[in-house]
C-alpha cells in the first residue's frame, strides 16, 4: 500500500523479553525456507492459507499451531483491533539481507505490513526509498513497500521481526499514521495471563470473477503510474499504445461481466481474454516504467490484475 513517506513508527512498544522468549522456545522445525529461497532467509509462519504450511497469500487465513503457542505474541496482533492477513516471523542470518525490490502485486495494493523486531542490533538497516532506519526491539512500524526497499543485517547475530499483513481499520490508519505523542507517553503492552484473545483473519477474499469495477479501479491506478524510462517519440508511442490496450481491456471485461456475471464458474472467454493482453503486453515492455518503483509497466499489469482476474482453477 502506498504510503505519503518511506517510514512511520507507530507509538506502541511491547515487551522485548516476553516477545523473545516466546520466539526462542520455538522448535527448528516451526522455521521454513524464504518462498524465494533467498540466501540466509527463513521464515515461521504464524496465520496462514488453513493455518498451514504455506507461503500462500489467497485463501482462508487461520492461526498455525506455532501460533497457537505464543500467548504474548497473540494478544500483541489481537491489540491492533485490525483483521490480519499472512503472517510470518521472518529471521535473516548473520551478515545477509533482503535484496531489493518492491512489492507491486494484487495483495500489497490494499495491504501493508507491520514490523515488531524481536531480536536485532543497531547494525541491522531498513532502507526504502533512499532512507534508512534502524527498527529497534519491541517498536512498531508500517513502510511504503510500493517502493523499492531492502535490508541489511549488518550485525553477528541474527535478527528476527514479526511482520503482519493488514488493510487495517479507519482506527488503526489514525493511529499509524497521525501526529504522534511524545515517546514517553507511548503505551507498553504488557503481558496478561488472564487473557486469550480471539484474533481476526481474513476470510477467502477470492470471487470467481473479478468484478468490472475492481479492473477499472486498478487498471485506472496503472495508468496513472505509468511512466516512460527514455523520452523518445518511440517509447512515447508505445506508451500510446499500452494504454489504448488498457482502456481496451477494461471495456470487454465489462461486457463480458455483463454477459456472464461474476459468479459461478469462470466462464473460459474471460480467461481468453486475459491471455490476449497478457500476450499483446508483452512487446510494448521496453522503456515503460512504473512511476514508484521503476518496475516494468507490463509486469506490474499482471502480478496487479491478469494474475487475480479468475480463481486459481481456471487462471492461466
């Protein structure tokens, strides 16, 4: 989700030596490769597609029993008051980080991830956006991570965040992102034993088809990112046409919205369609940039929208 700077700390602290222990008393097996199998990367996964063990980002998200296991760490997400999406513990290894990148696909458009570091070190870095933080143990933070980011783990120990995924309330965008109190007003959660908090995930947020008016909204947010890498009457013209493609493809996926409806199974000329501008896309990549992150203009249209047009069952 974007964001109006790179950083916001939120004004909450937690408490570091609960948090910790409860992330130490975990067994090795909790801990899985990064889904990208990055280098020094691992990850323990805490709400989940099913409460499973997987990496997915569509589905009915549910504790996983690592979850279940830390009591602290459950009263610290159910604090938020917000619905949680994919949810992970993320460790990088002694002297590794996080390459850089930003996220541009369909889930990070109305979501953003909050940081708690558990364990780290001064030496570990945040960047994103050509500024740099050190998030410090039991703080709170959101990044715009639209934005090309990365992390370096500077220090001879490994470091350990909770990250959480959320759309957040009205409440919490309030809270996250307006004028904070001075620091020594913050709240600390504390630990209670008296409590066992209930916490809210996500439901399945797929439908068979994607709405009309969800594809104009997210096509209409491209083209308005849209960008040219080198000012030439070439690139200009594909340019041109890349968003004359766009516009084409919001009217037919209307129409056949109204022809089919979105509900049921997919009907096989929505998935045509998409494959036709996926592949029509392709050759106008060069030169055409995303404003933000830089990214290509055609790769951002399908990790944004041809990815999650259908249910995984019918998608190409």
């Amino acid at each position: 989700m974007r964001l109006s700077r790179p950083f916001f700390q939120l004004p909450v602290l937690f408490d570091v030596a609960r948090l910790q222990a409860e992330v130490a008393a975990l067994p090795a097996q909790a801990w899985a490769p990064h889904p990208d199998r990055v280098p020094g990367n691992s990850a323990a996964r805490l709400i989940s597609v099913g409460g499973g063990e997987t990496d997915a980002s569509q589905g009915r998200m549910l504790p996983t029993p690592w979850l279940e296991a830390m009591p602290y760490l459950r009263q610290v997400l159910a604090g938020f008051g917000v619905v949680w999406s994919r949810s992970r513990l993320m460790r990088l290894a002694p002297g590794v980080g996080v390459p850089e990148h930003a996220d541009i696909n369909y889930h990070w458009h109305t979501r953003v991830r909050v940081h708690i570091p558990i364990f780290t070190r001064p030496q570990v870095r945040f960047h994103c956006d050509g500024q740099s933080v050190h998030m410090a143990a039991g703080e709170a933070w959101i990044f715009d991570n639209w934005r090309r980011h990365h992390v370096e783990n500077g220090a001879k120990a490994e470091r350990v965040h909770l990250v959480a995924d959320t759309t957040g309330t009205a409440a919490f965008w309030r809270f996250a992102c307006g004028e904070a109190p001075p620091r020594e007003q913050w709240r600390t959660v504390t630990w209670d034993p008296d409590v066992d908090p209930q916490l809210l995930t996500e439901t399945d947020q797929r439908s068979p088809v994607m709405p009309a008016a969800e594809v104009q909204w997210l096509v209409d947010d491209l083209r308005g990112e849209l960008a040219v890498a080198t000012d030439s009457a070439e690139t200009k013209a594909r340019a041109a046409r890349f968003g004359l493609l766009l516009e084409s493809f919001v009217f037919d996926w209307r129409q056949l919205c109204a022809l089919h409806g979105v509900g049921g199974r997919p009907h096989p000329d929505f998935l045509r369609l998409a494959v036709a501008v996926r592949e029509s896309a392709q050759p106008l990549a060069d030169g055409l940039v995303m404003r933000t992150n830089n990214a290509s203009a055609p790769l951002v249209l399908e990790k944004r929208v041809l990815q999650y047009l259908v249910t995984d069952e019918a998608s190409p």
